[in-house]
C-alpha cells in the first residue's frame, strides 16, 4: 500500500508541475504578446534587450514555433501611454512607430535590420519578429535601466572592442550609402537608440520613426522637414545627434545623417559620459558641439571633423566616408572581404583563404566566433573551397577552449567530417588528427572520425592511405575492439595484400606494417592471434627489406609483449617454418640479418624451454599416478586379506596362531610366501564350508563307587594338574586367533603353528573331536573375556581357570598310565 501512495504521489506531483511549467509558459506568452498574432507563429524565451525611439520597444530572443528558426520579437506595450491623458498624444506616438517598423520591412540591405514578420497590432500591443539580435548600441553603452536583471548581468560588463568599433562604423557608413545614393532616404536618427548589434556582431540601422522620403526628382531631391517640438517627449531623440540645420529648420539632406554619424564617432570614443546621450533639449547644443573635440585616432581626425563642419557643403557623404584611410587595415579589410565573399570567383576567394590563417592570429576571439566562422560556414554550400577553408577553422581550434569548440567550432566540423569529395579534405583532416582528438569526445571519435578514417582506407589515393594510416594509431584507444576487428583490420590487410601492379607502392604496405606494429598493445590478444599472425605469413614479398624487417619489428613485439605472446605450437608449426628460410635471404645488411638471427634464436628457445617444463610435468605426472596405482591396489589386497581372515574367525573352521611376541600395529606389505598361505587359508576355508558340519555325539556318565582316598593317587593327580597346566598353556596359543586385521601370522608363526600340532598329535591322550570342537570354541570365548585388555598377557588365573575348563572334559588316567608316563 506504501508503495502505491509513492507511486500516486510521484504521478501527481509530475502532473502538477507539467501543468505549472505550461501555465507559467502560457502566462509568460499572454504578458509579452496579449493576443497579437505573432504569438501562435513564434515562441517567446527571455526579454534581452531594448531598443528604438525612447528604448520603448522590449525585444525578446526565440524562435519560430514552424521551423525552429531563431528569432528576435520586438514588442510595445500600449500601457507605456497611459501617462498622457490626451488620445490624440497616444495615437500619435502608435503611428510614429508603426510608420518606423512598416518602412523597415520594405527596405532590404545587408545592413539594415530584416524582418522575418511584418508588424501585427492587438488591443494592447504592437509586435514584428526580426532576426537574432543581440542587443542595442545604447544598451551596450549604458542604458539597461529598463532591462530585466539577467539581461544587465550580461550587458554591464561588455566592452566594445576597437576592431569592432571600426567595422561597425563601417558598416553604418555602407547602410547609408544604400539609404542616399539607392533609396532617396534619409534616416534622420541616427543614435545609439537605432542601431541594433545582431548575434553575429553586425551593426544594422533601426529605427526608421523619422525617416524623410524624397519628395520631388532624383536629380533634385528633396526632403520634408520635421518640427521636433511637435514630436511627443516619451519618443523625441536626443538633440546632440541632429544637424544644426535640422534644429534651425533650414534645408535638410543626407548630410545631415553625416553630422549625426560624426557626432556618433565622438560618443564612441567619449561614452564614459552617458549622460551626454541623455540630454533631448537644445539649450546646450552649442556647449555639447564644442566638447566633440575629443581624442580621436589620427586617421580618423581629419574626416570626423569635417562630418561635423556647419556647412553641409563639406561634409563628405557616405560613400567617401567608408573609403577613408581609418577601414583600411588589414583587420577591418579582412572583415570586410568576408562579407563580399559572394561577389568573388572561386580563384580570388582560394587566394584569399591561403593569407587567412596568418591573418586571424591578430583577430579577438570574440571577433572570430561571432564574424569569421559563420561567415566561412556559410561557404559549406561550395565543397571545391572547403579545402582551403579548413585551415582556418584548425587554425582557430588550436587556441580554442572546450566550451567554444563545442560551440562554435564542431557545428562546422560536423558538417565537413561526412563530406567525401575533395579527397582533400579527409587529408587536412587526417594531418590534423592529434588536434581533433584534442578536443573531440569518445562519441565524437567513434560517429565521425572513425567512418571518415574507413572512407579514407577505402579511397583509391595513395597519398591519403598513408596519412590514414600514419594517423589510424591515434584513435584506436577511442575505438571498441569489434569495429578495430571488422572495420580497420580488414582494410589494412586488403591494402597490404593488393596484388603487385603497376600501380603498386612498396611505401604503402610498409605504413601498413608499420601501422600495426604501433597499435598491436592495444589489440585484445585474440585479435592478434587470429588475424595479425596469419596474415604476415600472408604478406606479399620479393625480398625488399623494408617490408621483411616491419614483418621481424611485428613478430618481436608480439613475442616479448607480456599480454599477447606467441604458442610454443604456433611458433614451432608456423612462425619458424616462416622465418628460417629468411635466414638464407641476400637482401639484409649485417645489422638486419643480425636481428632475424636474433629473433629465430629466441623462439627456438622459447620453444626449449616450454617444451622441457611440459615433458618434465609429464613425467612427474606418470609417477604420481604409478603411486596412486600402487598404493591403491596394496590398499585393496590389504582390505581383502583382512575380510578373509575376519571371515575365517567366523566360520570357526580353523584357528590361528598367535605370535610369542607381540606385533607392531602398522600395516605392512605382503610377501609372496604370505600371499600363498592367505591362498591356501582360502582354499581351506572353502573346502570347510563344502563340508557336512560336525555333529558332537553323547555318552552316557558312569557311576564309581567311592572308594578311600589314597595318598599315592593324589600325589600321581597334582603331577597331572601340573603337567596339564603345561600343556594347556601351549595349546591356548593355538586355538586363539589373532583380531588384529593388519597383522597376518608369519612364516615363523605358521612353523610354530605346525610344531605345536605335531606335539599335540604325539600326545598319548588325544581328545575325541566330538567332544573337544564344542567346548574348545566356547573355552576359546572366555578365555579372550579373561584376557588382559592393556598387555595382551594371560595371568595365571586366567590360565588356571582354562586348563580347569579343559582337564574336566578329559578323560581320568588311571594310576599305572600315570606312573608309565612319569618314567
């Protein structure tokens, strides 16, 4: 039940927080575009800058919702009128800006600021959508009052860089030309507040709110005049950017957008006082005109203080403007060249190329990522000049940090790595491999290096074979063990073993070799033995040398490497069958002929030594199971025998004798003579058992007569007990078997055995087997109960009382057979 209320829990807390993160997604959308249209085709991410007259216009980064394209959203809220009561005032100021965006979009130039969505109105709002933009120049001079905190974080600490600087102006020189000489226009605001920097760092014009339009022909243009006191304060411009003419209202023209250029130059070098920008009014006009005279570059002097002459006579239009000494470095030139690049035949723009790399050595970075690389990108389209690009794209990776390589540079590299044709391009690619492997992650390796490593083995160029495999051993820690086997092995072995040709090339087979040599420790030892030994022996050679001493390199390698190594097996069946004929080639100099003799030496004892250890281990195997066998087998007669005698004492058939001595309990091996006694026991018992058993038979007591005891008669009857006494002693030992299983009676012991059997046959009162087997065996049982347990020795009573057992049992001498026997 637990784990059901976590799982509830888990579904419901995600649910709510997918509802929340829409909602705030949602709510976010409605703030910025409250039912403008722009909303359902893009999608809006952060507020980023401001711009236009006033900064009123909030531009927010995002991207269009169809194809994922970026984009940058300008809004204005009309809740920013609500302070002026007057509708006329409001209405004034919405048309203002509505003509301002309307004539952006109909105007086209690469300077200017493209629309990618034409200007839609809600109840509350105007919105467009342009291109990526980055922020506004007043923004990056210090106005971000109005910014969120996330965007002033970002803008407080940027700093415009000098090469910036003179490009862009630059580029503001370019636009208006386009605007005077192409459209007739002027723009008639050129601030800080209409110039807007894209992501790639360009600086397009903005801002078309009081533009002028040429009212008569085009060898007399003409343009209307604007009343600057008619215009509402919350969208006037500052006047420190206008001509004196146009705050005189005098004639107006495009150079009057000169002077506000010029004036622009000044703050640019002057921006530490912001508040200069800030001023609208015109009561210190002529104060502000007097602190223009600022430190400006040399090359820049001259020209800016003629774009700020009174008489609009000579001030230089913009053409001459951007032909001045001030762009013609060679870093500005150079930025320059890049964006004409589409007007240039490929053989201007190869040449081009070939001096870039030098050239960016004295580039900022950020100038680099923002302006050079996108702009080389864009030639990708023209694969014939990617060749001549690539150096310097490798040239910017060398300096680059890991974040800007994934960034800015892999983007490119992406796009280049699948590329096949020129063939030159996997050859600079394969030139600069340690750099790649610099920075390129293992997936990286794997997804495109490795397949532009494989095409490039596969190409029908030599040149680019030998690079790939020079280079080949660079990745191979990045690569698995089943693409090295199935994608890279086969491949070199194919181009080592290419038929002899005309076009055959005895460098390319010894890179091939020499290949392998530098990645063989990185192979799994399997690899080696069932891929690189076979085919060395399969290596085509007319005795070159080269080709016998990379194979030797290889074979010695693999034979003293620790985790690879060679069989004894292999060496002596194949590797020595293949080297010792070599021994005999003419083609070595000493020194290499030294080094085969060498190497053969130490396989053939190699080969010694192994073989030596396993025939030794083979013979100490073969004894040690000899052992085993034998002890085994003296294990089972001893089990055996020690049954059969068990089994003897059972049947009651025989007895054993017992040793005069007592034995040692240790087991010891039999003799051949025991093992025929234990054969012929054997037979007996057999025979023993086949009999009919003995049945005892029974006579009848006899009644004496008392009669007085004599004294001569117990005299003759204690000798009698004293010589029964005797004998019994000895027959005991002969009718007790011997329990121990591991003792058998000796040959001594069967003697004693027959000689006690004979003194028993000589006896002249033999006993009636009838009577005596019975009672012998049940004498037998008490007398091993009256045995001492500790010695083994019989005690005089215990002997008493077994010869009294026995003597009742015989029959009584009489007086004369007893004196007979005394004599």
């Amino acid at each position: 039940m637990e784990v059901l209320n976590k799982l509830r829990n888990t579904v419901s807390n995600t649910l709510s927080n997918t509802v929340s993160s829409t909602a705030h997604g949602l709510s976010q959308l409605s703030s910025v575009l409250p039912g403008n249209p722009v909303a359902r085709e893009f999608e809006v991410s952060s507020f980023i800058c401001s711009a236009g007259p006033g900064l009123l216009w909030k531009v927010y980064s995002g991207f269009k919702k169809s194809t994922k394209q970026k984009a940058a959203i300008f809004v204005f809220e009309k809740r920013l009128l609500d302070q002026w009561p007057e509708k006329s005032i409001r209405d004034n100021v919405v048309e203002i800006l509505k003509k301002g965006v309307i004539q952006l979009t109909k105007l086209k130039h690469p300077q200017i600021l493209t629309v990618q969505h034409p200007l839609e109105e809600s109840r509350d709002s105007l919105s467009f959508a342009t291109e990526p933009v980055f922020a506004s120049l007043a923004n990056l001079l210090g106005c971000i009052d109005n910014l969120p905190y996330s965007s002033q974080a970002i803008l407080k600490d940027y700093k415009i860089l000098d090469l910036e600087m003179k490009f862009g102006l630059f580029q503001l020189g370019e636009s208006l030309t386009f605007l005077h000489n192409d459209v007739k226009m002027l723009h008639r605001n050129l601030c800080p507040e209409s110039i807007i920097i894209n992501d790639h760092g360009d600086w397009k014009i903005f801002g078309f709110d009081f533009c002028a339009i040429n009212q008569a022909s085009e060898d007399k243009p003409s343009w209307l005049y604007i009343d600057h006191n008619s215009i509402p304060s919350i969208i006037k411009t500052s006047m420190h950017y206008q001509a004196p003419e146009c705050v005189k209202a005098t004639a107006i023209g495009p150079t009057s957008d000169i002077f506000s250029l010029g004036v622009l130059i000044c703050f640019l070098y002057m921006s530490y006082n912001t508040s200069w920008n800030l001023q609208k009014d015109i009561s210190n006009y002529t104060h502000y005109l007097k602190e223009l005279n600022v430190d400006l570059p040399n090359s820049l002097k001259e020209t800016v203080k003629l774009m700020l002459h009174r008489d609009p006579e000579l001030r230089p239009d913009a053409y001459q403007f951007i032909k001045i000494e001030y762009f013609k470095d060679i870093e500005v030139k150079t930025l320059i060249y890049l964006d004409k690049l589409f007007q240039w035949d490929n053989l201007q723009k190869s040449q081009f190329y070939k001096r870039l790399p030098q050239i960016l050595k004295q580039f900022p970075r950020r100038v680099i990522f923002q302006k050079v690389l996108p702009a080389l990108q864009k030639e990708f389209i023209n694969t014939r000049m990617i060749p001549f690009l690539l150096p310097s794209i490798l040239q910017v990776t060398e300096d680059c940090t890991m974040d800007e390589f994934n960034k800015h540079i892999f983007p490119m590299l992406k796009q280049i790595l699948v590329i096949e044709e020129p063939p030159q391009i996997s050859l600079l690619l394969l030139q600069k491999i340690e750099l790649l492997l610099k920075w390129c992650l293992p997936d990286i390796v794997k997804n495109y290096i490795v397949p532009m490593m494989t095409r490039a083995l596969d190409s029908n160029l030599e040149l680019l074979q030998e690079h790939c495999l020079i280079a080949l051993p660079s990745i191979i820690m990045s690569t698995d063990s089943s693409c090295i086997k199935n994608s890279i092995i086969p491949r070199i072995k194919k181009i080592c073993l290419h038929k002899k040709s005309e076009n055959y090339s005895l460098g390319i087979r010894v890179n091939s070799l020499l290949c392998l040599s530098k990645i063989l420790e990185n192979l799994d030892p399997w690899i080696v033995q069932e891929e690189i030994l076979p085919f060395l022996q399969q290596v085509p050679c007319a005795g070159e040398p080269a080709i016998l001493m990379a194979m030797i390199g290889i074979f010695k390698l693999i034979l003293t490497n620790s985790k690879l190594g060679i069989s004894k097996e292999n060496l002596a069946t194949n590797i020595l069958p293949f080297l010792l004929p070599l021994c005999i080639e003419q083609s070595f100099s000493p020194k290499q002929y030294e080094l085969l003799v060498s190497l053969v030496n130490e396989m053939v004892t190699q080969v010694t030594i192994e073989h030596r250890k396993v025939l030794h281990q083979l013979q100490k195997t073969k004894q040690f199971h000899g052992n085993i066998s034998s002890s085994m087998n003296q294990l089972e007669d001893t089990v055996i025998s020690s049954t059969n005698s068990f089994e003897i004492f059972e049947s009651n058939s025989f007895t054993t004798s017992i040793k005069n001595k007592p034995q040692s309990s240790q087991s010891q091996s039999l003799s051949l003579a025991e093992k025929h006694r234990l054969a012929k026991q054997q037979e007996i018992c057999q025979r023993m058992e086949n009999q009919t058993p003995l049945i005892p038979s029974i006579t009848s007591p006899t009644t004496t007569k008392k009669t007085p005891k004599d004294l001569t008669d117990t005299l003759s009857a204690n000798n009698f007990n004293e010589l029964n006494w005797s004998y019994n002693n000895m027959n005991l030992s002969s009718i007790t078997p011997n329990l121990s299983i591991n003792n058998f009676p000796s040959n001594g012991a069967s003697q004693v055995h027959q000689n006690q059997m004979s003194q028993r046959q000589q006896l002249p009162f033999t006993l009636n087997c009838n009577q005596t087997m019975p009672q012998t065996f049940n004498t037998f049982t008490n007398t091993i109960q009256l045995r001492d347990p500790n010695t083994g020795w019989w005690s005089p009573t215990m002997m008493t009382a077994n010869s009294s057992l026995q003597v009742q049992n015989t029959p009584k001498l009489s007086s004369e057979e007893i004196m007979d026997l005394l004599k």
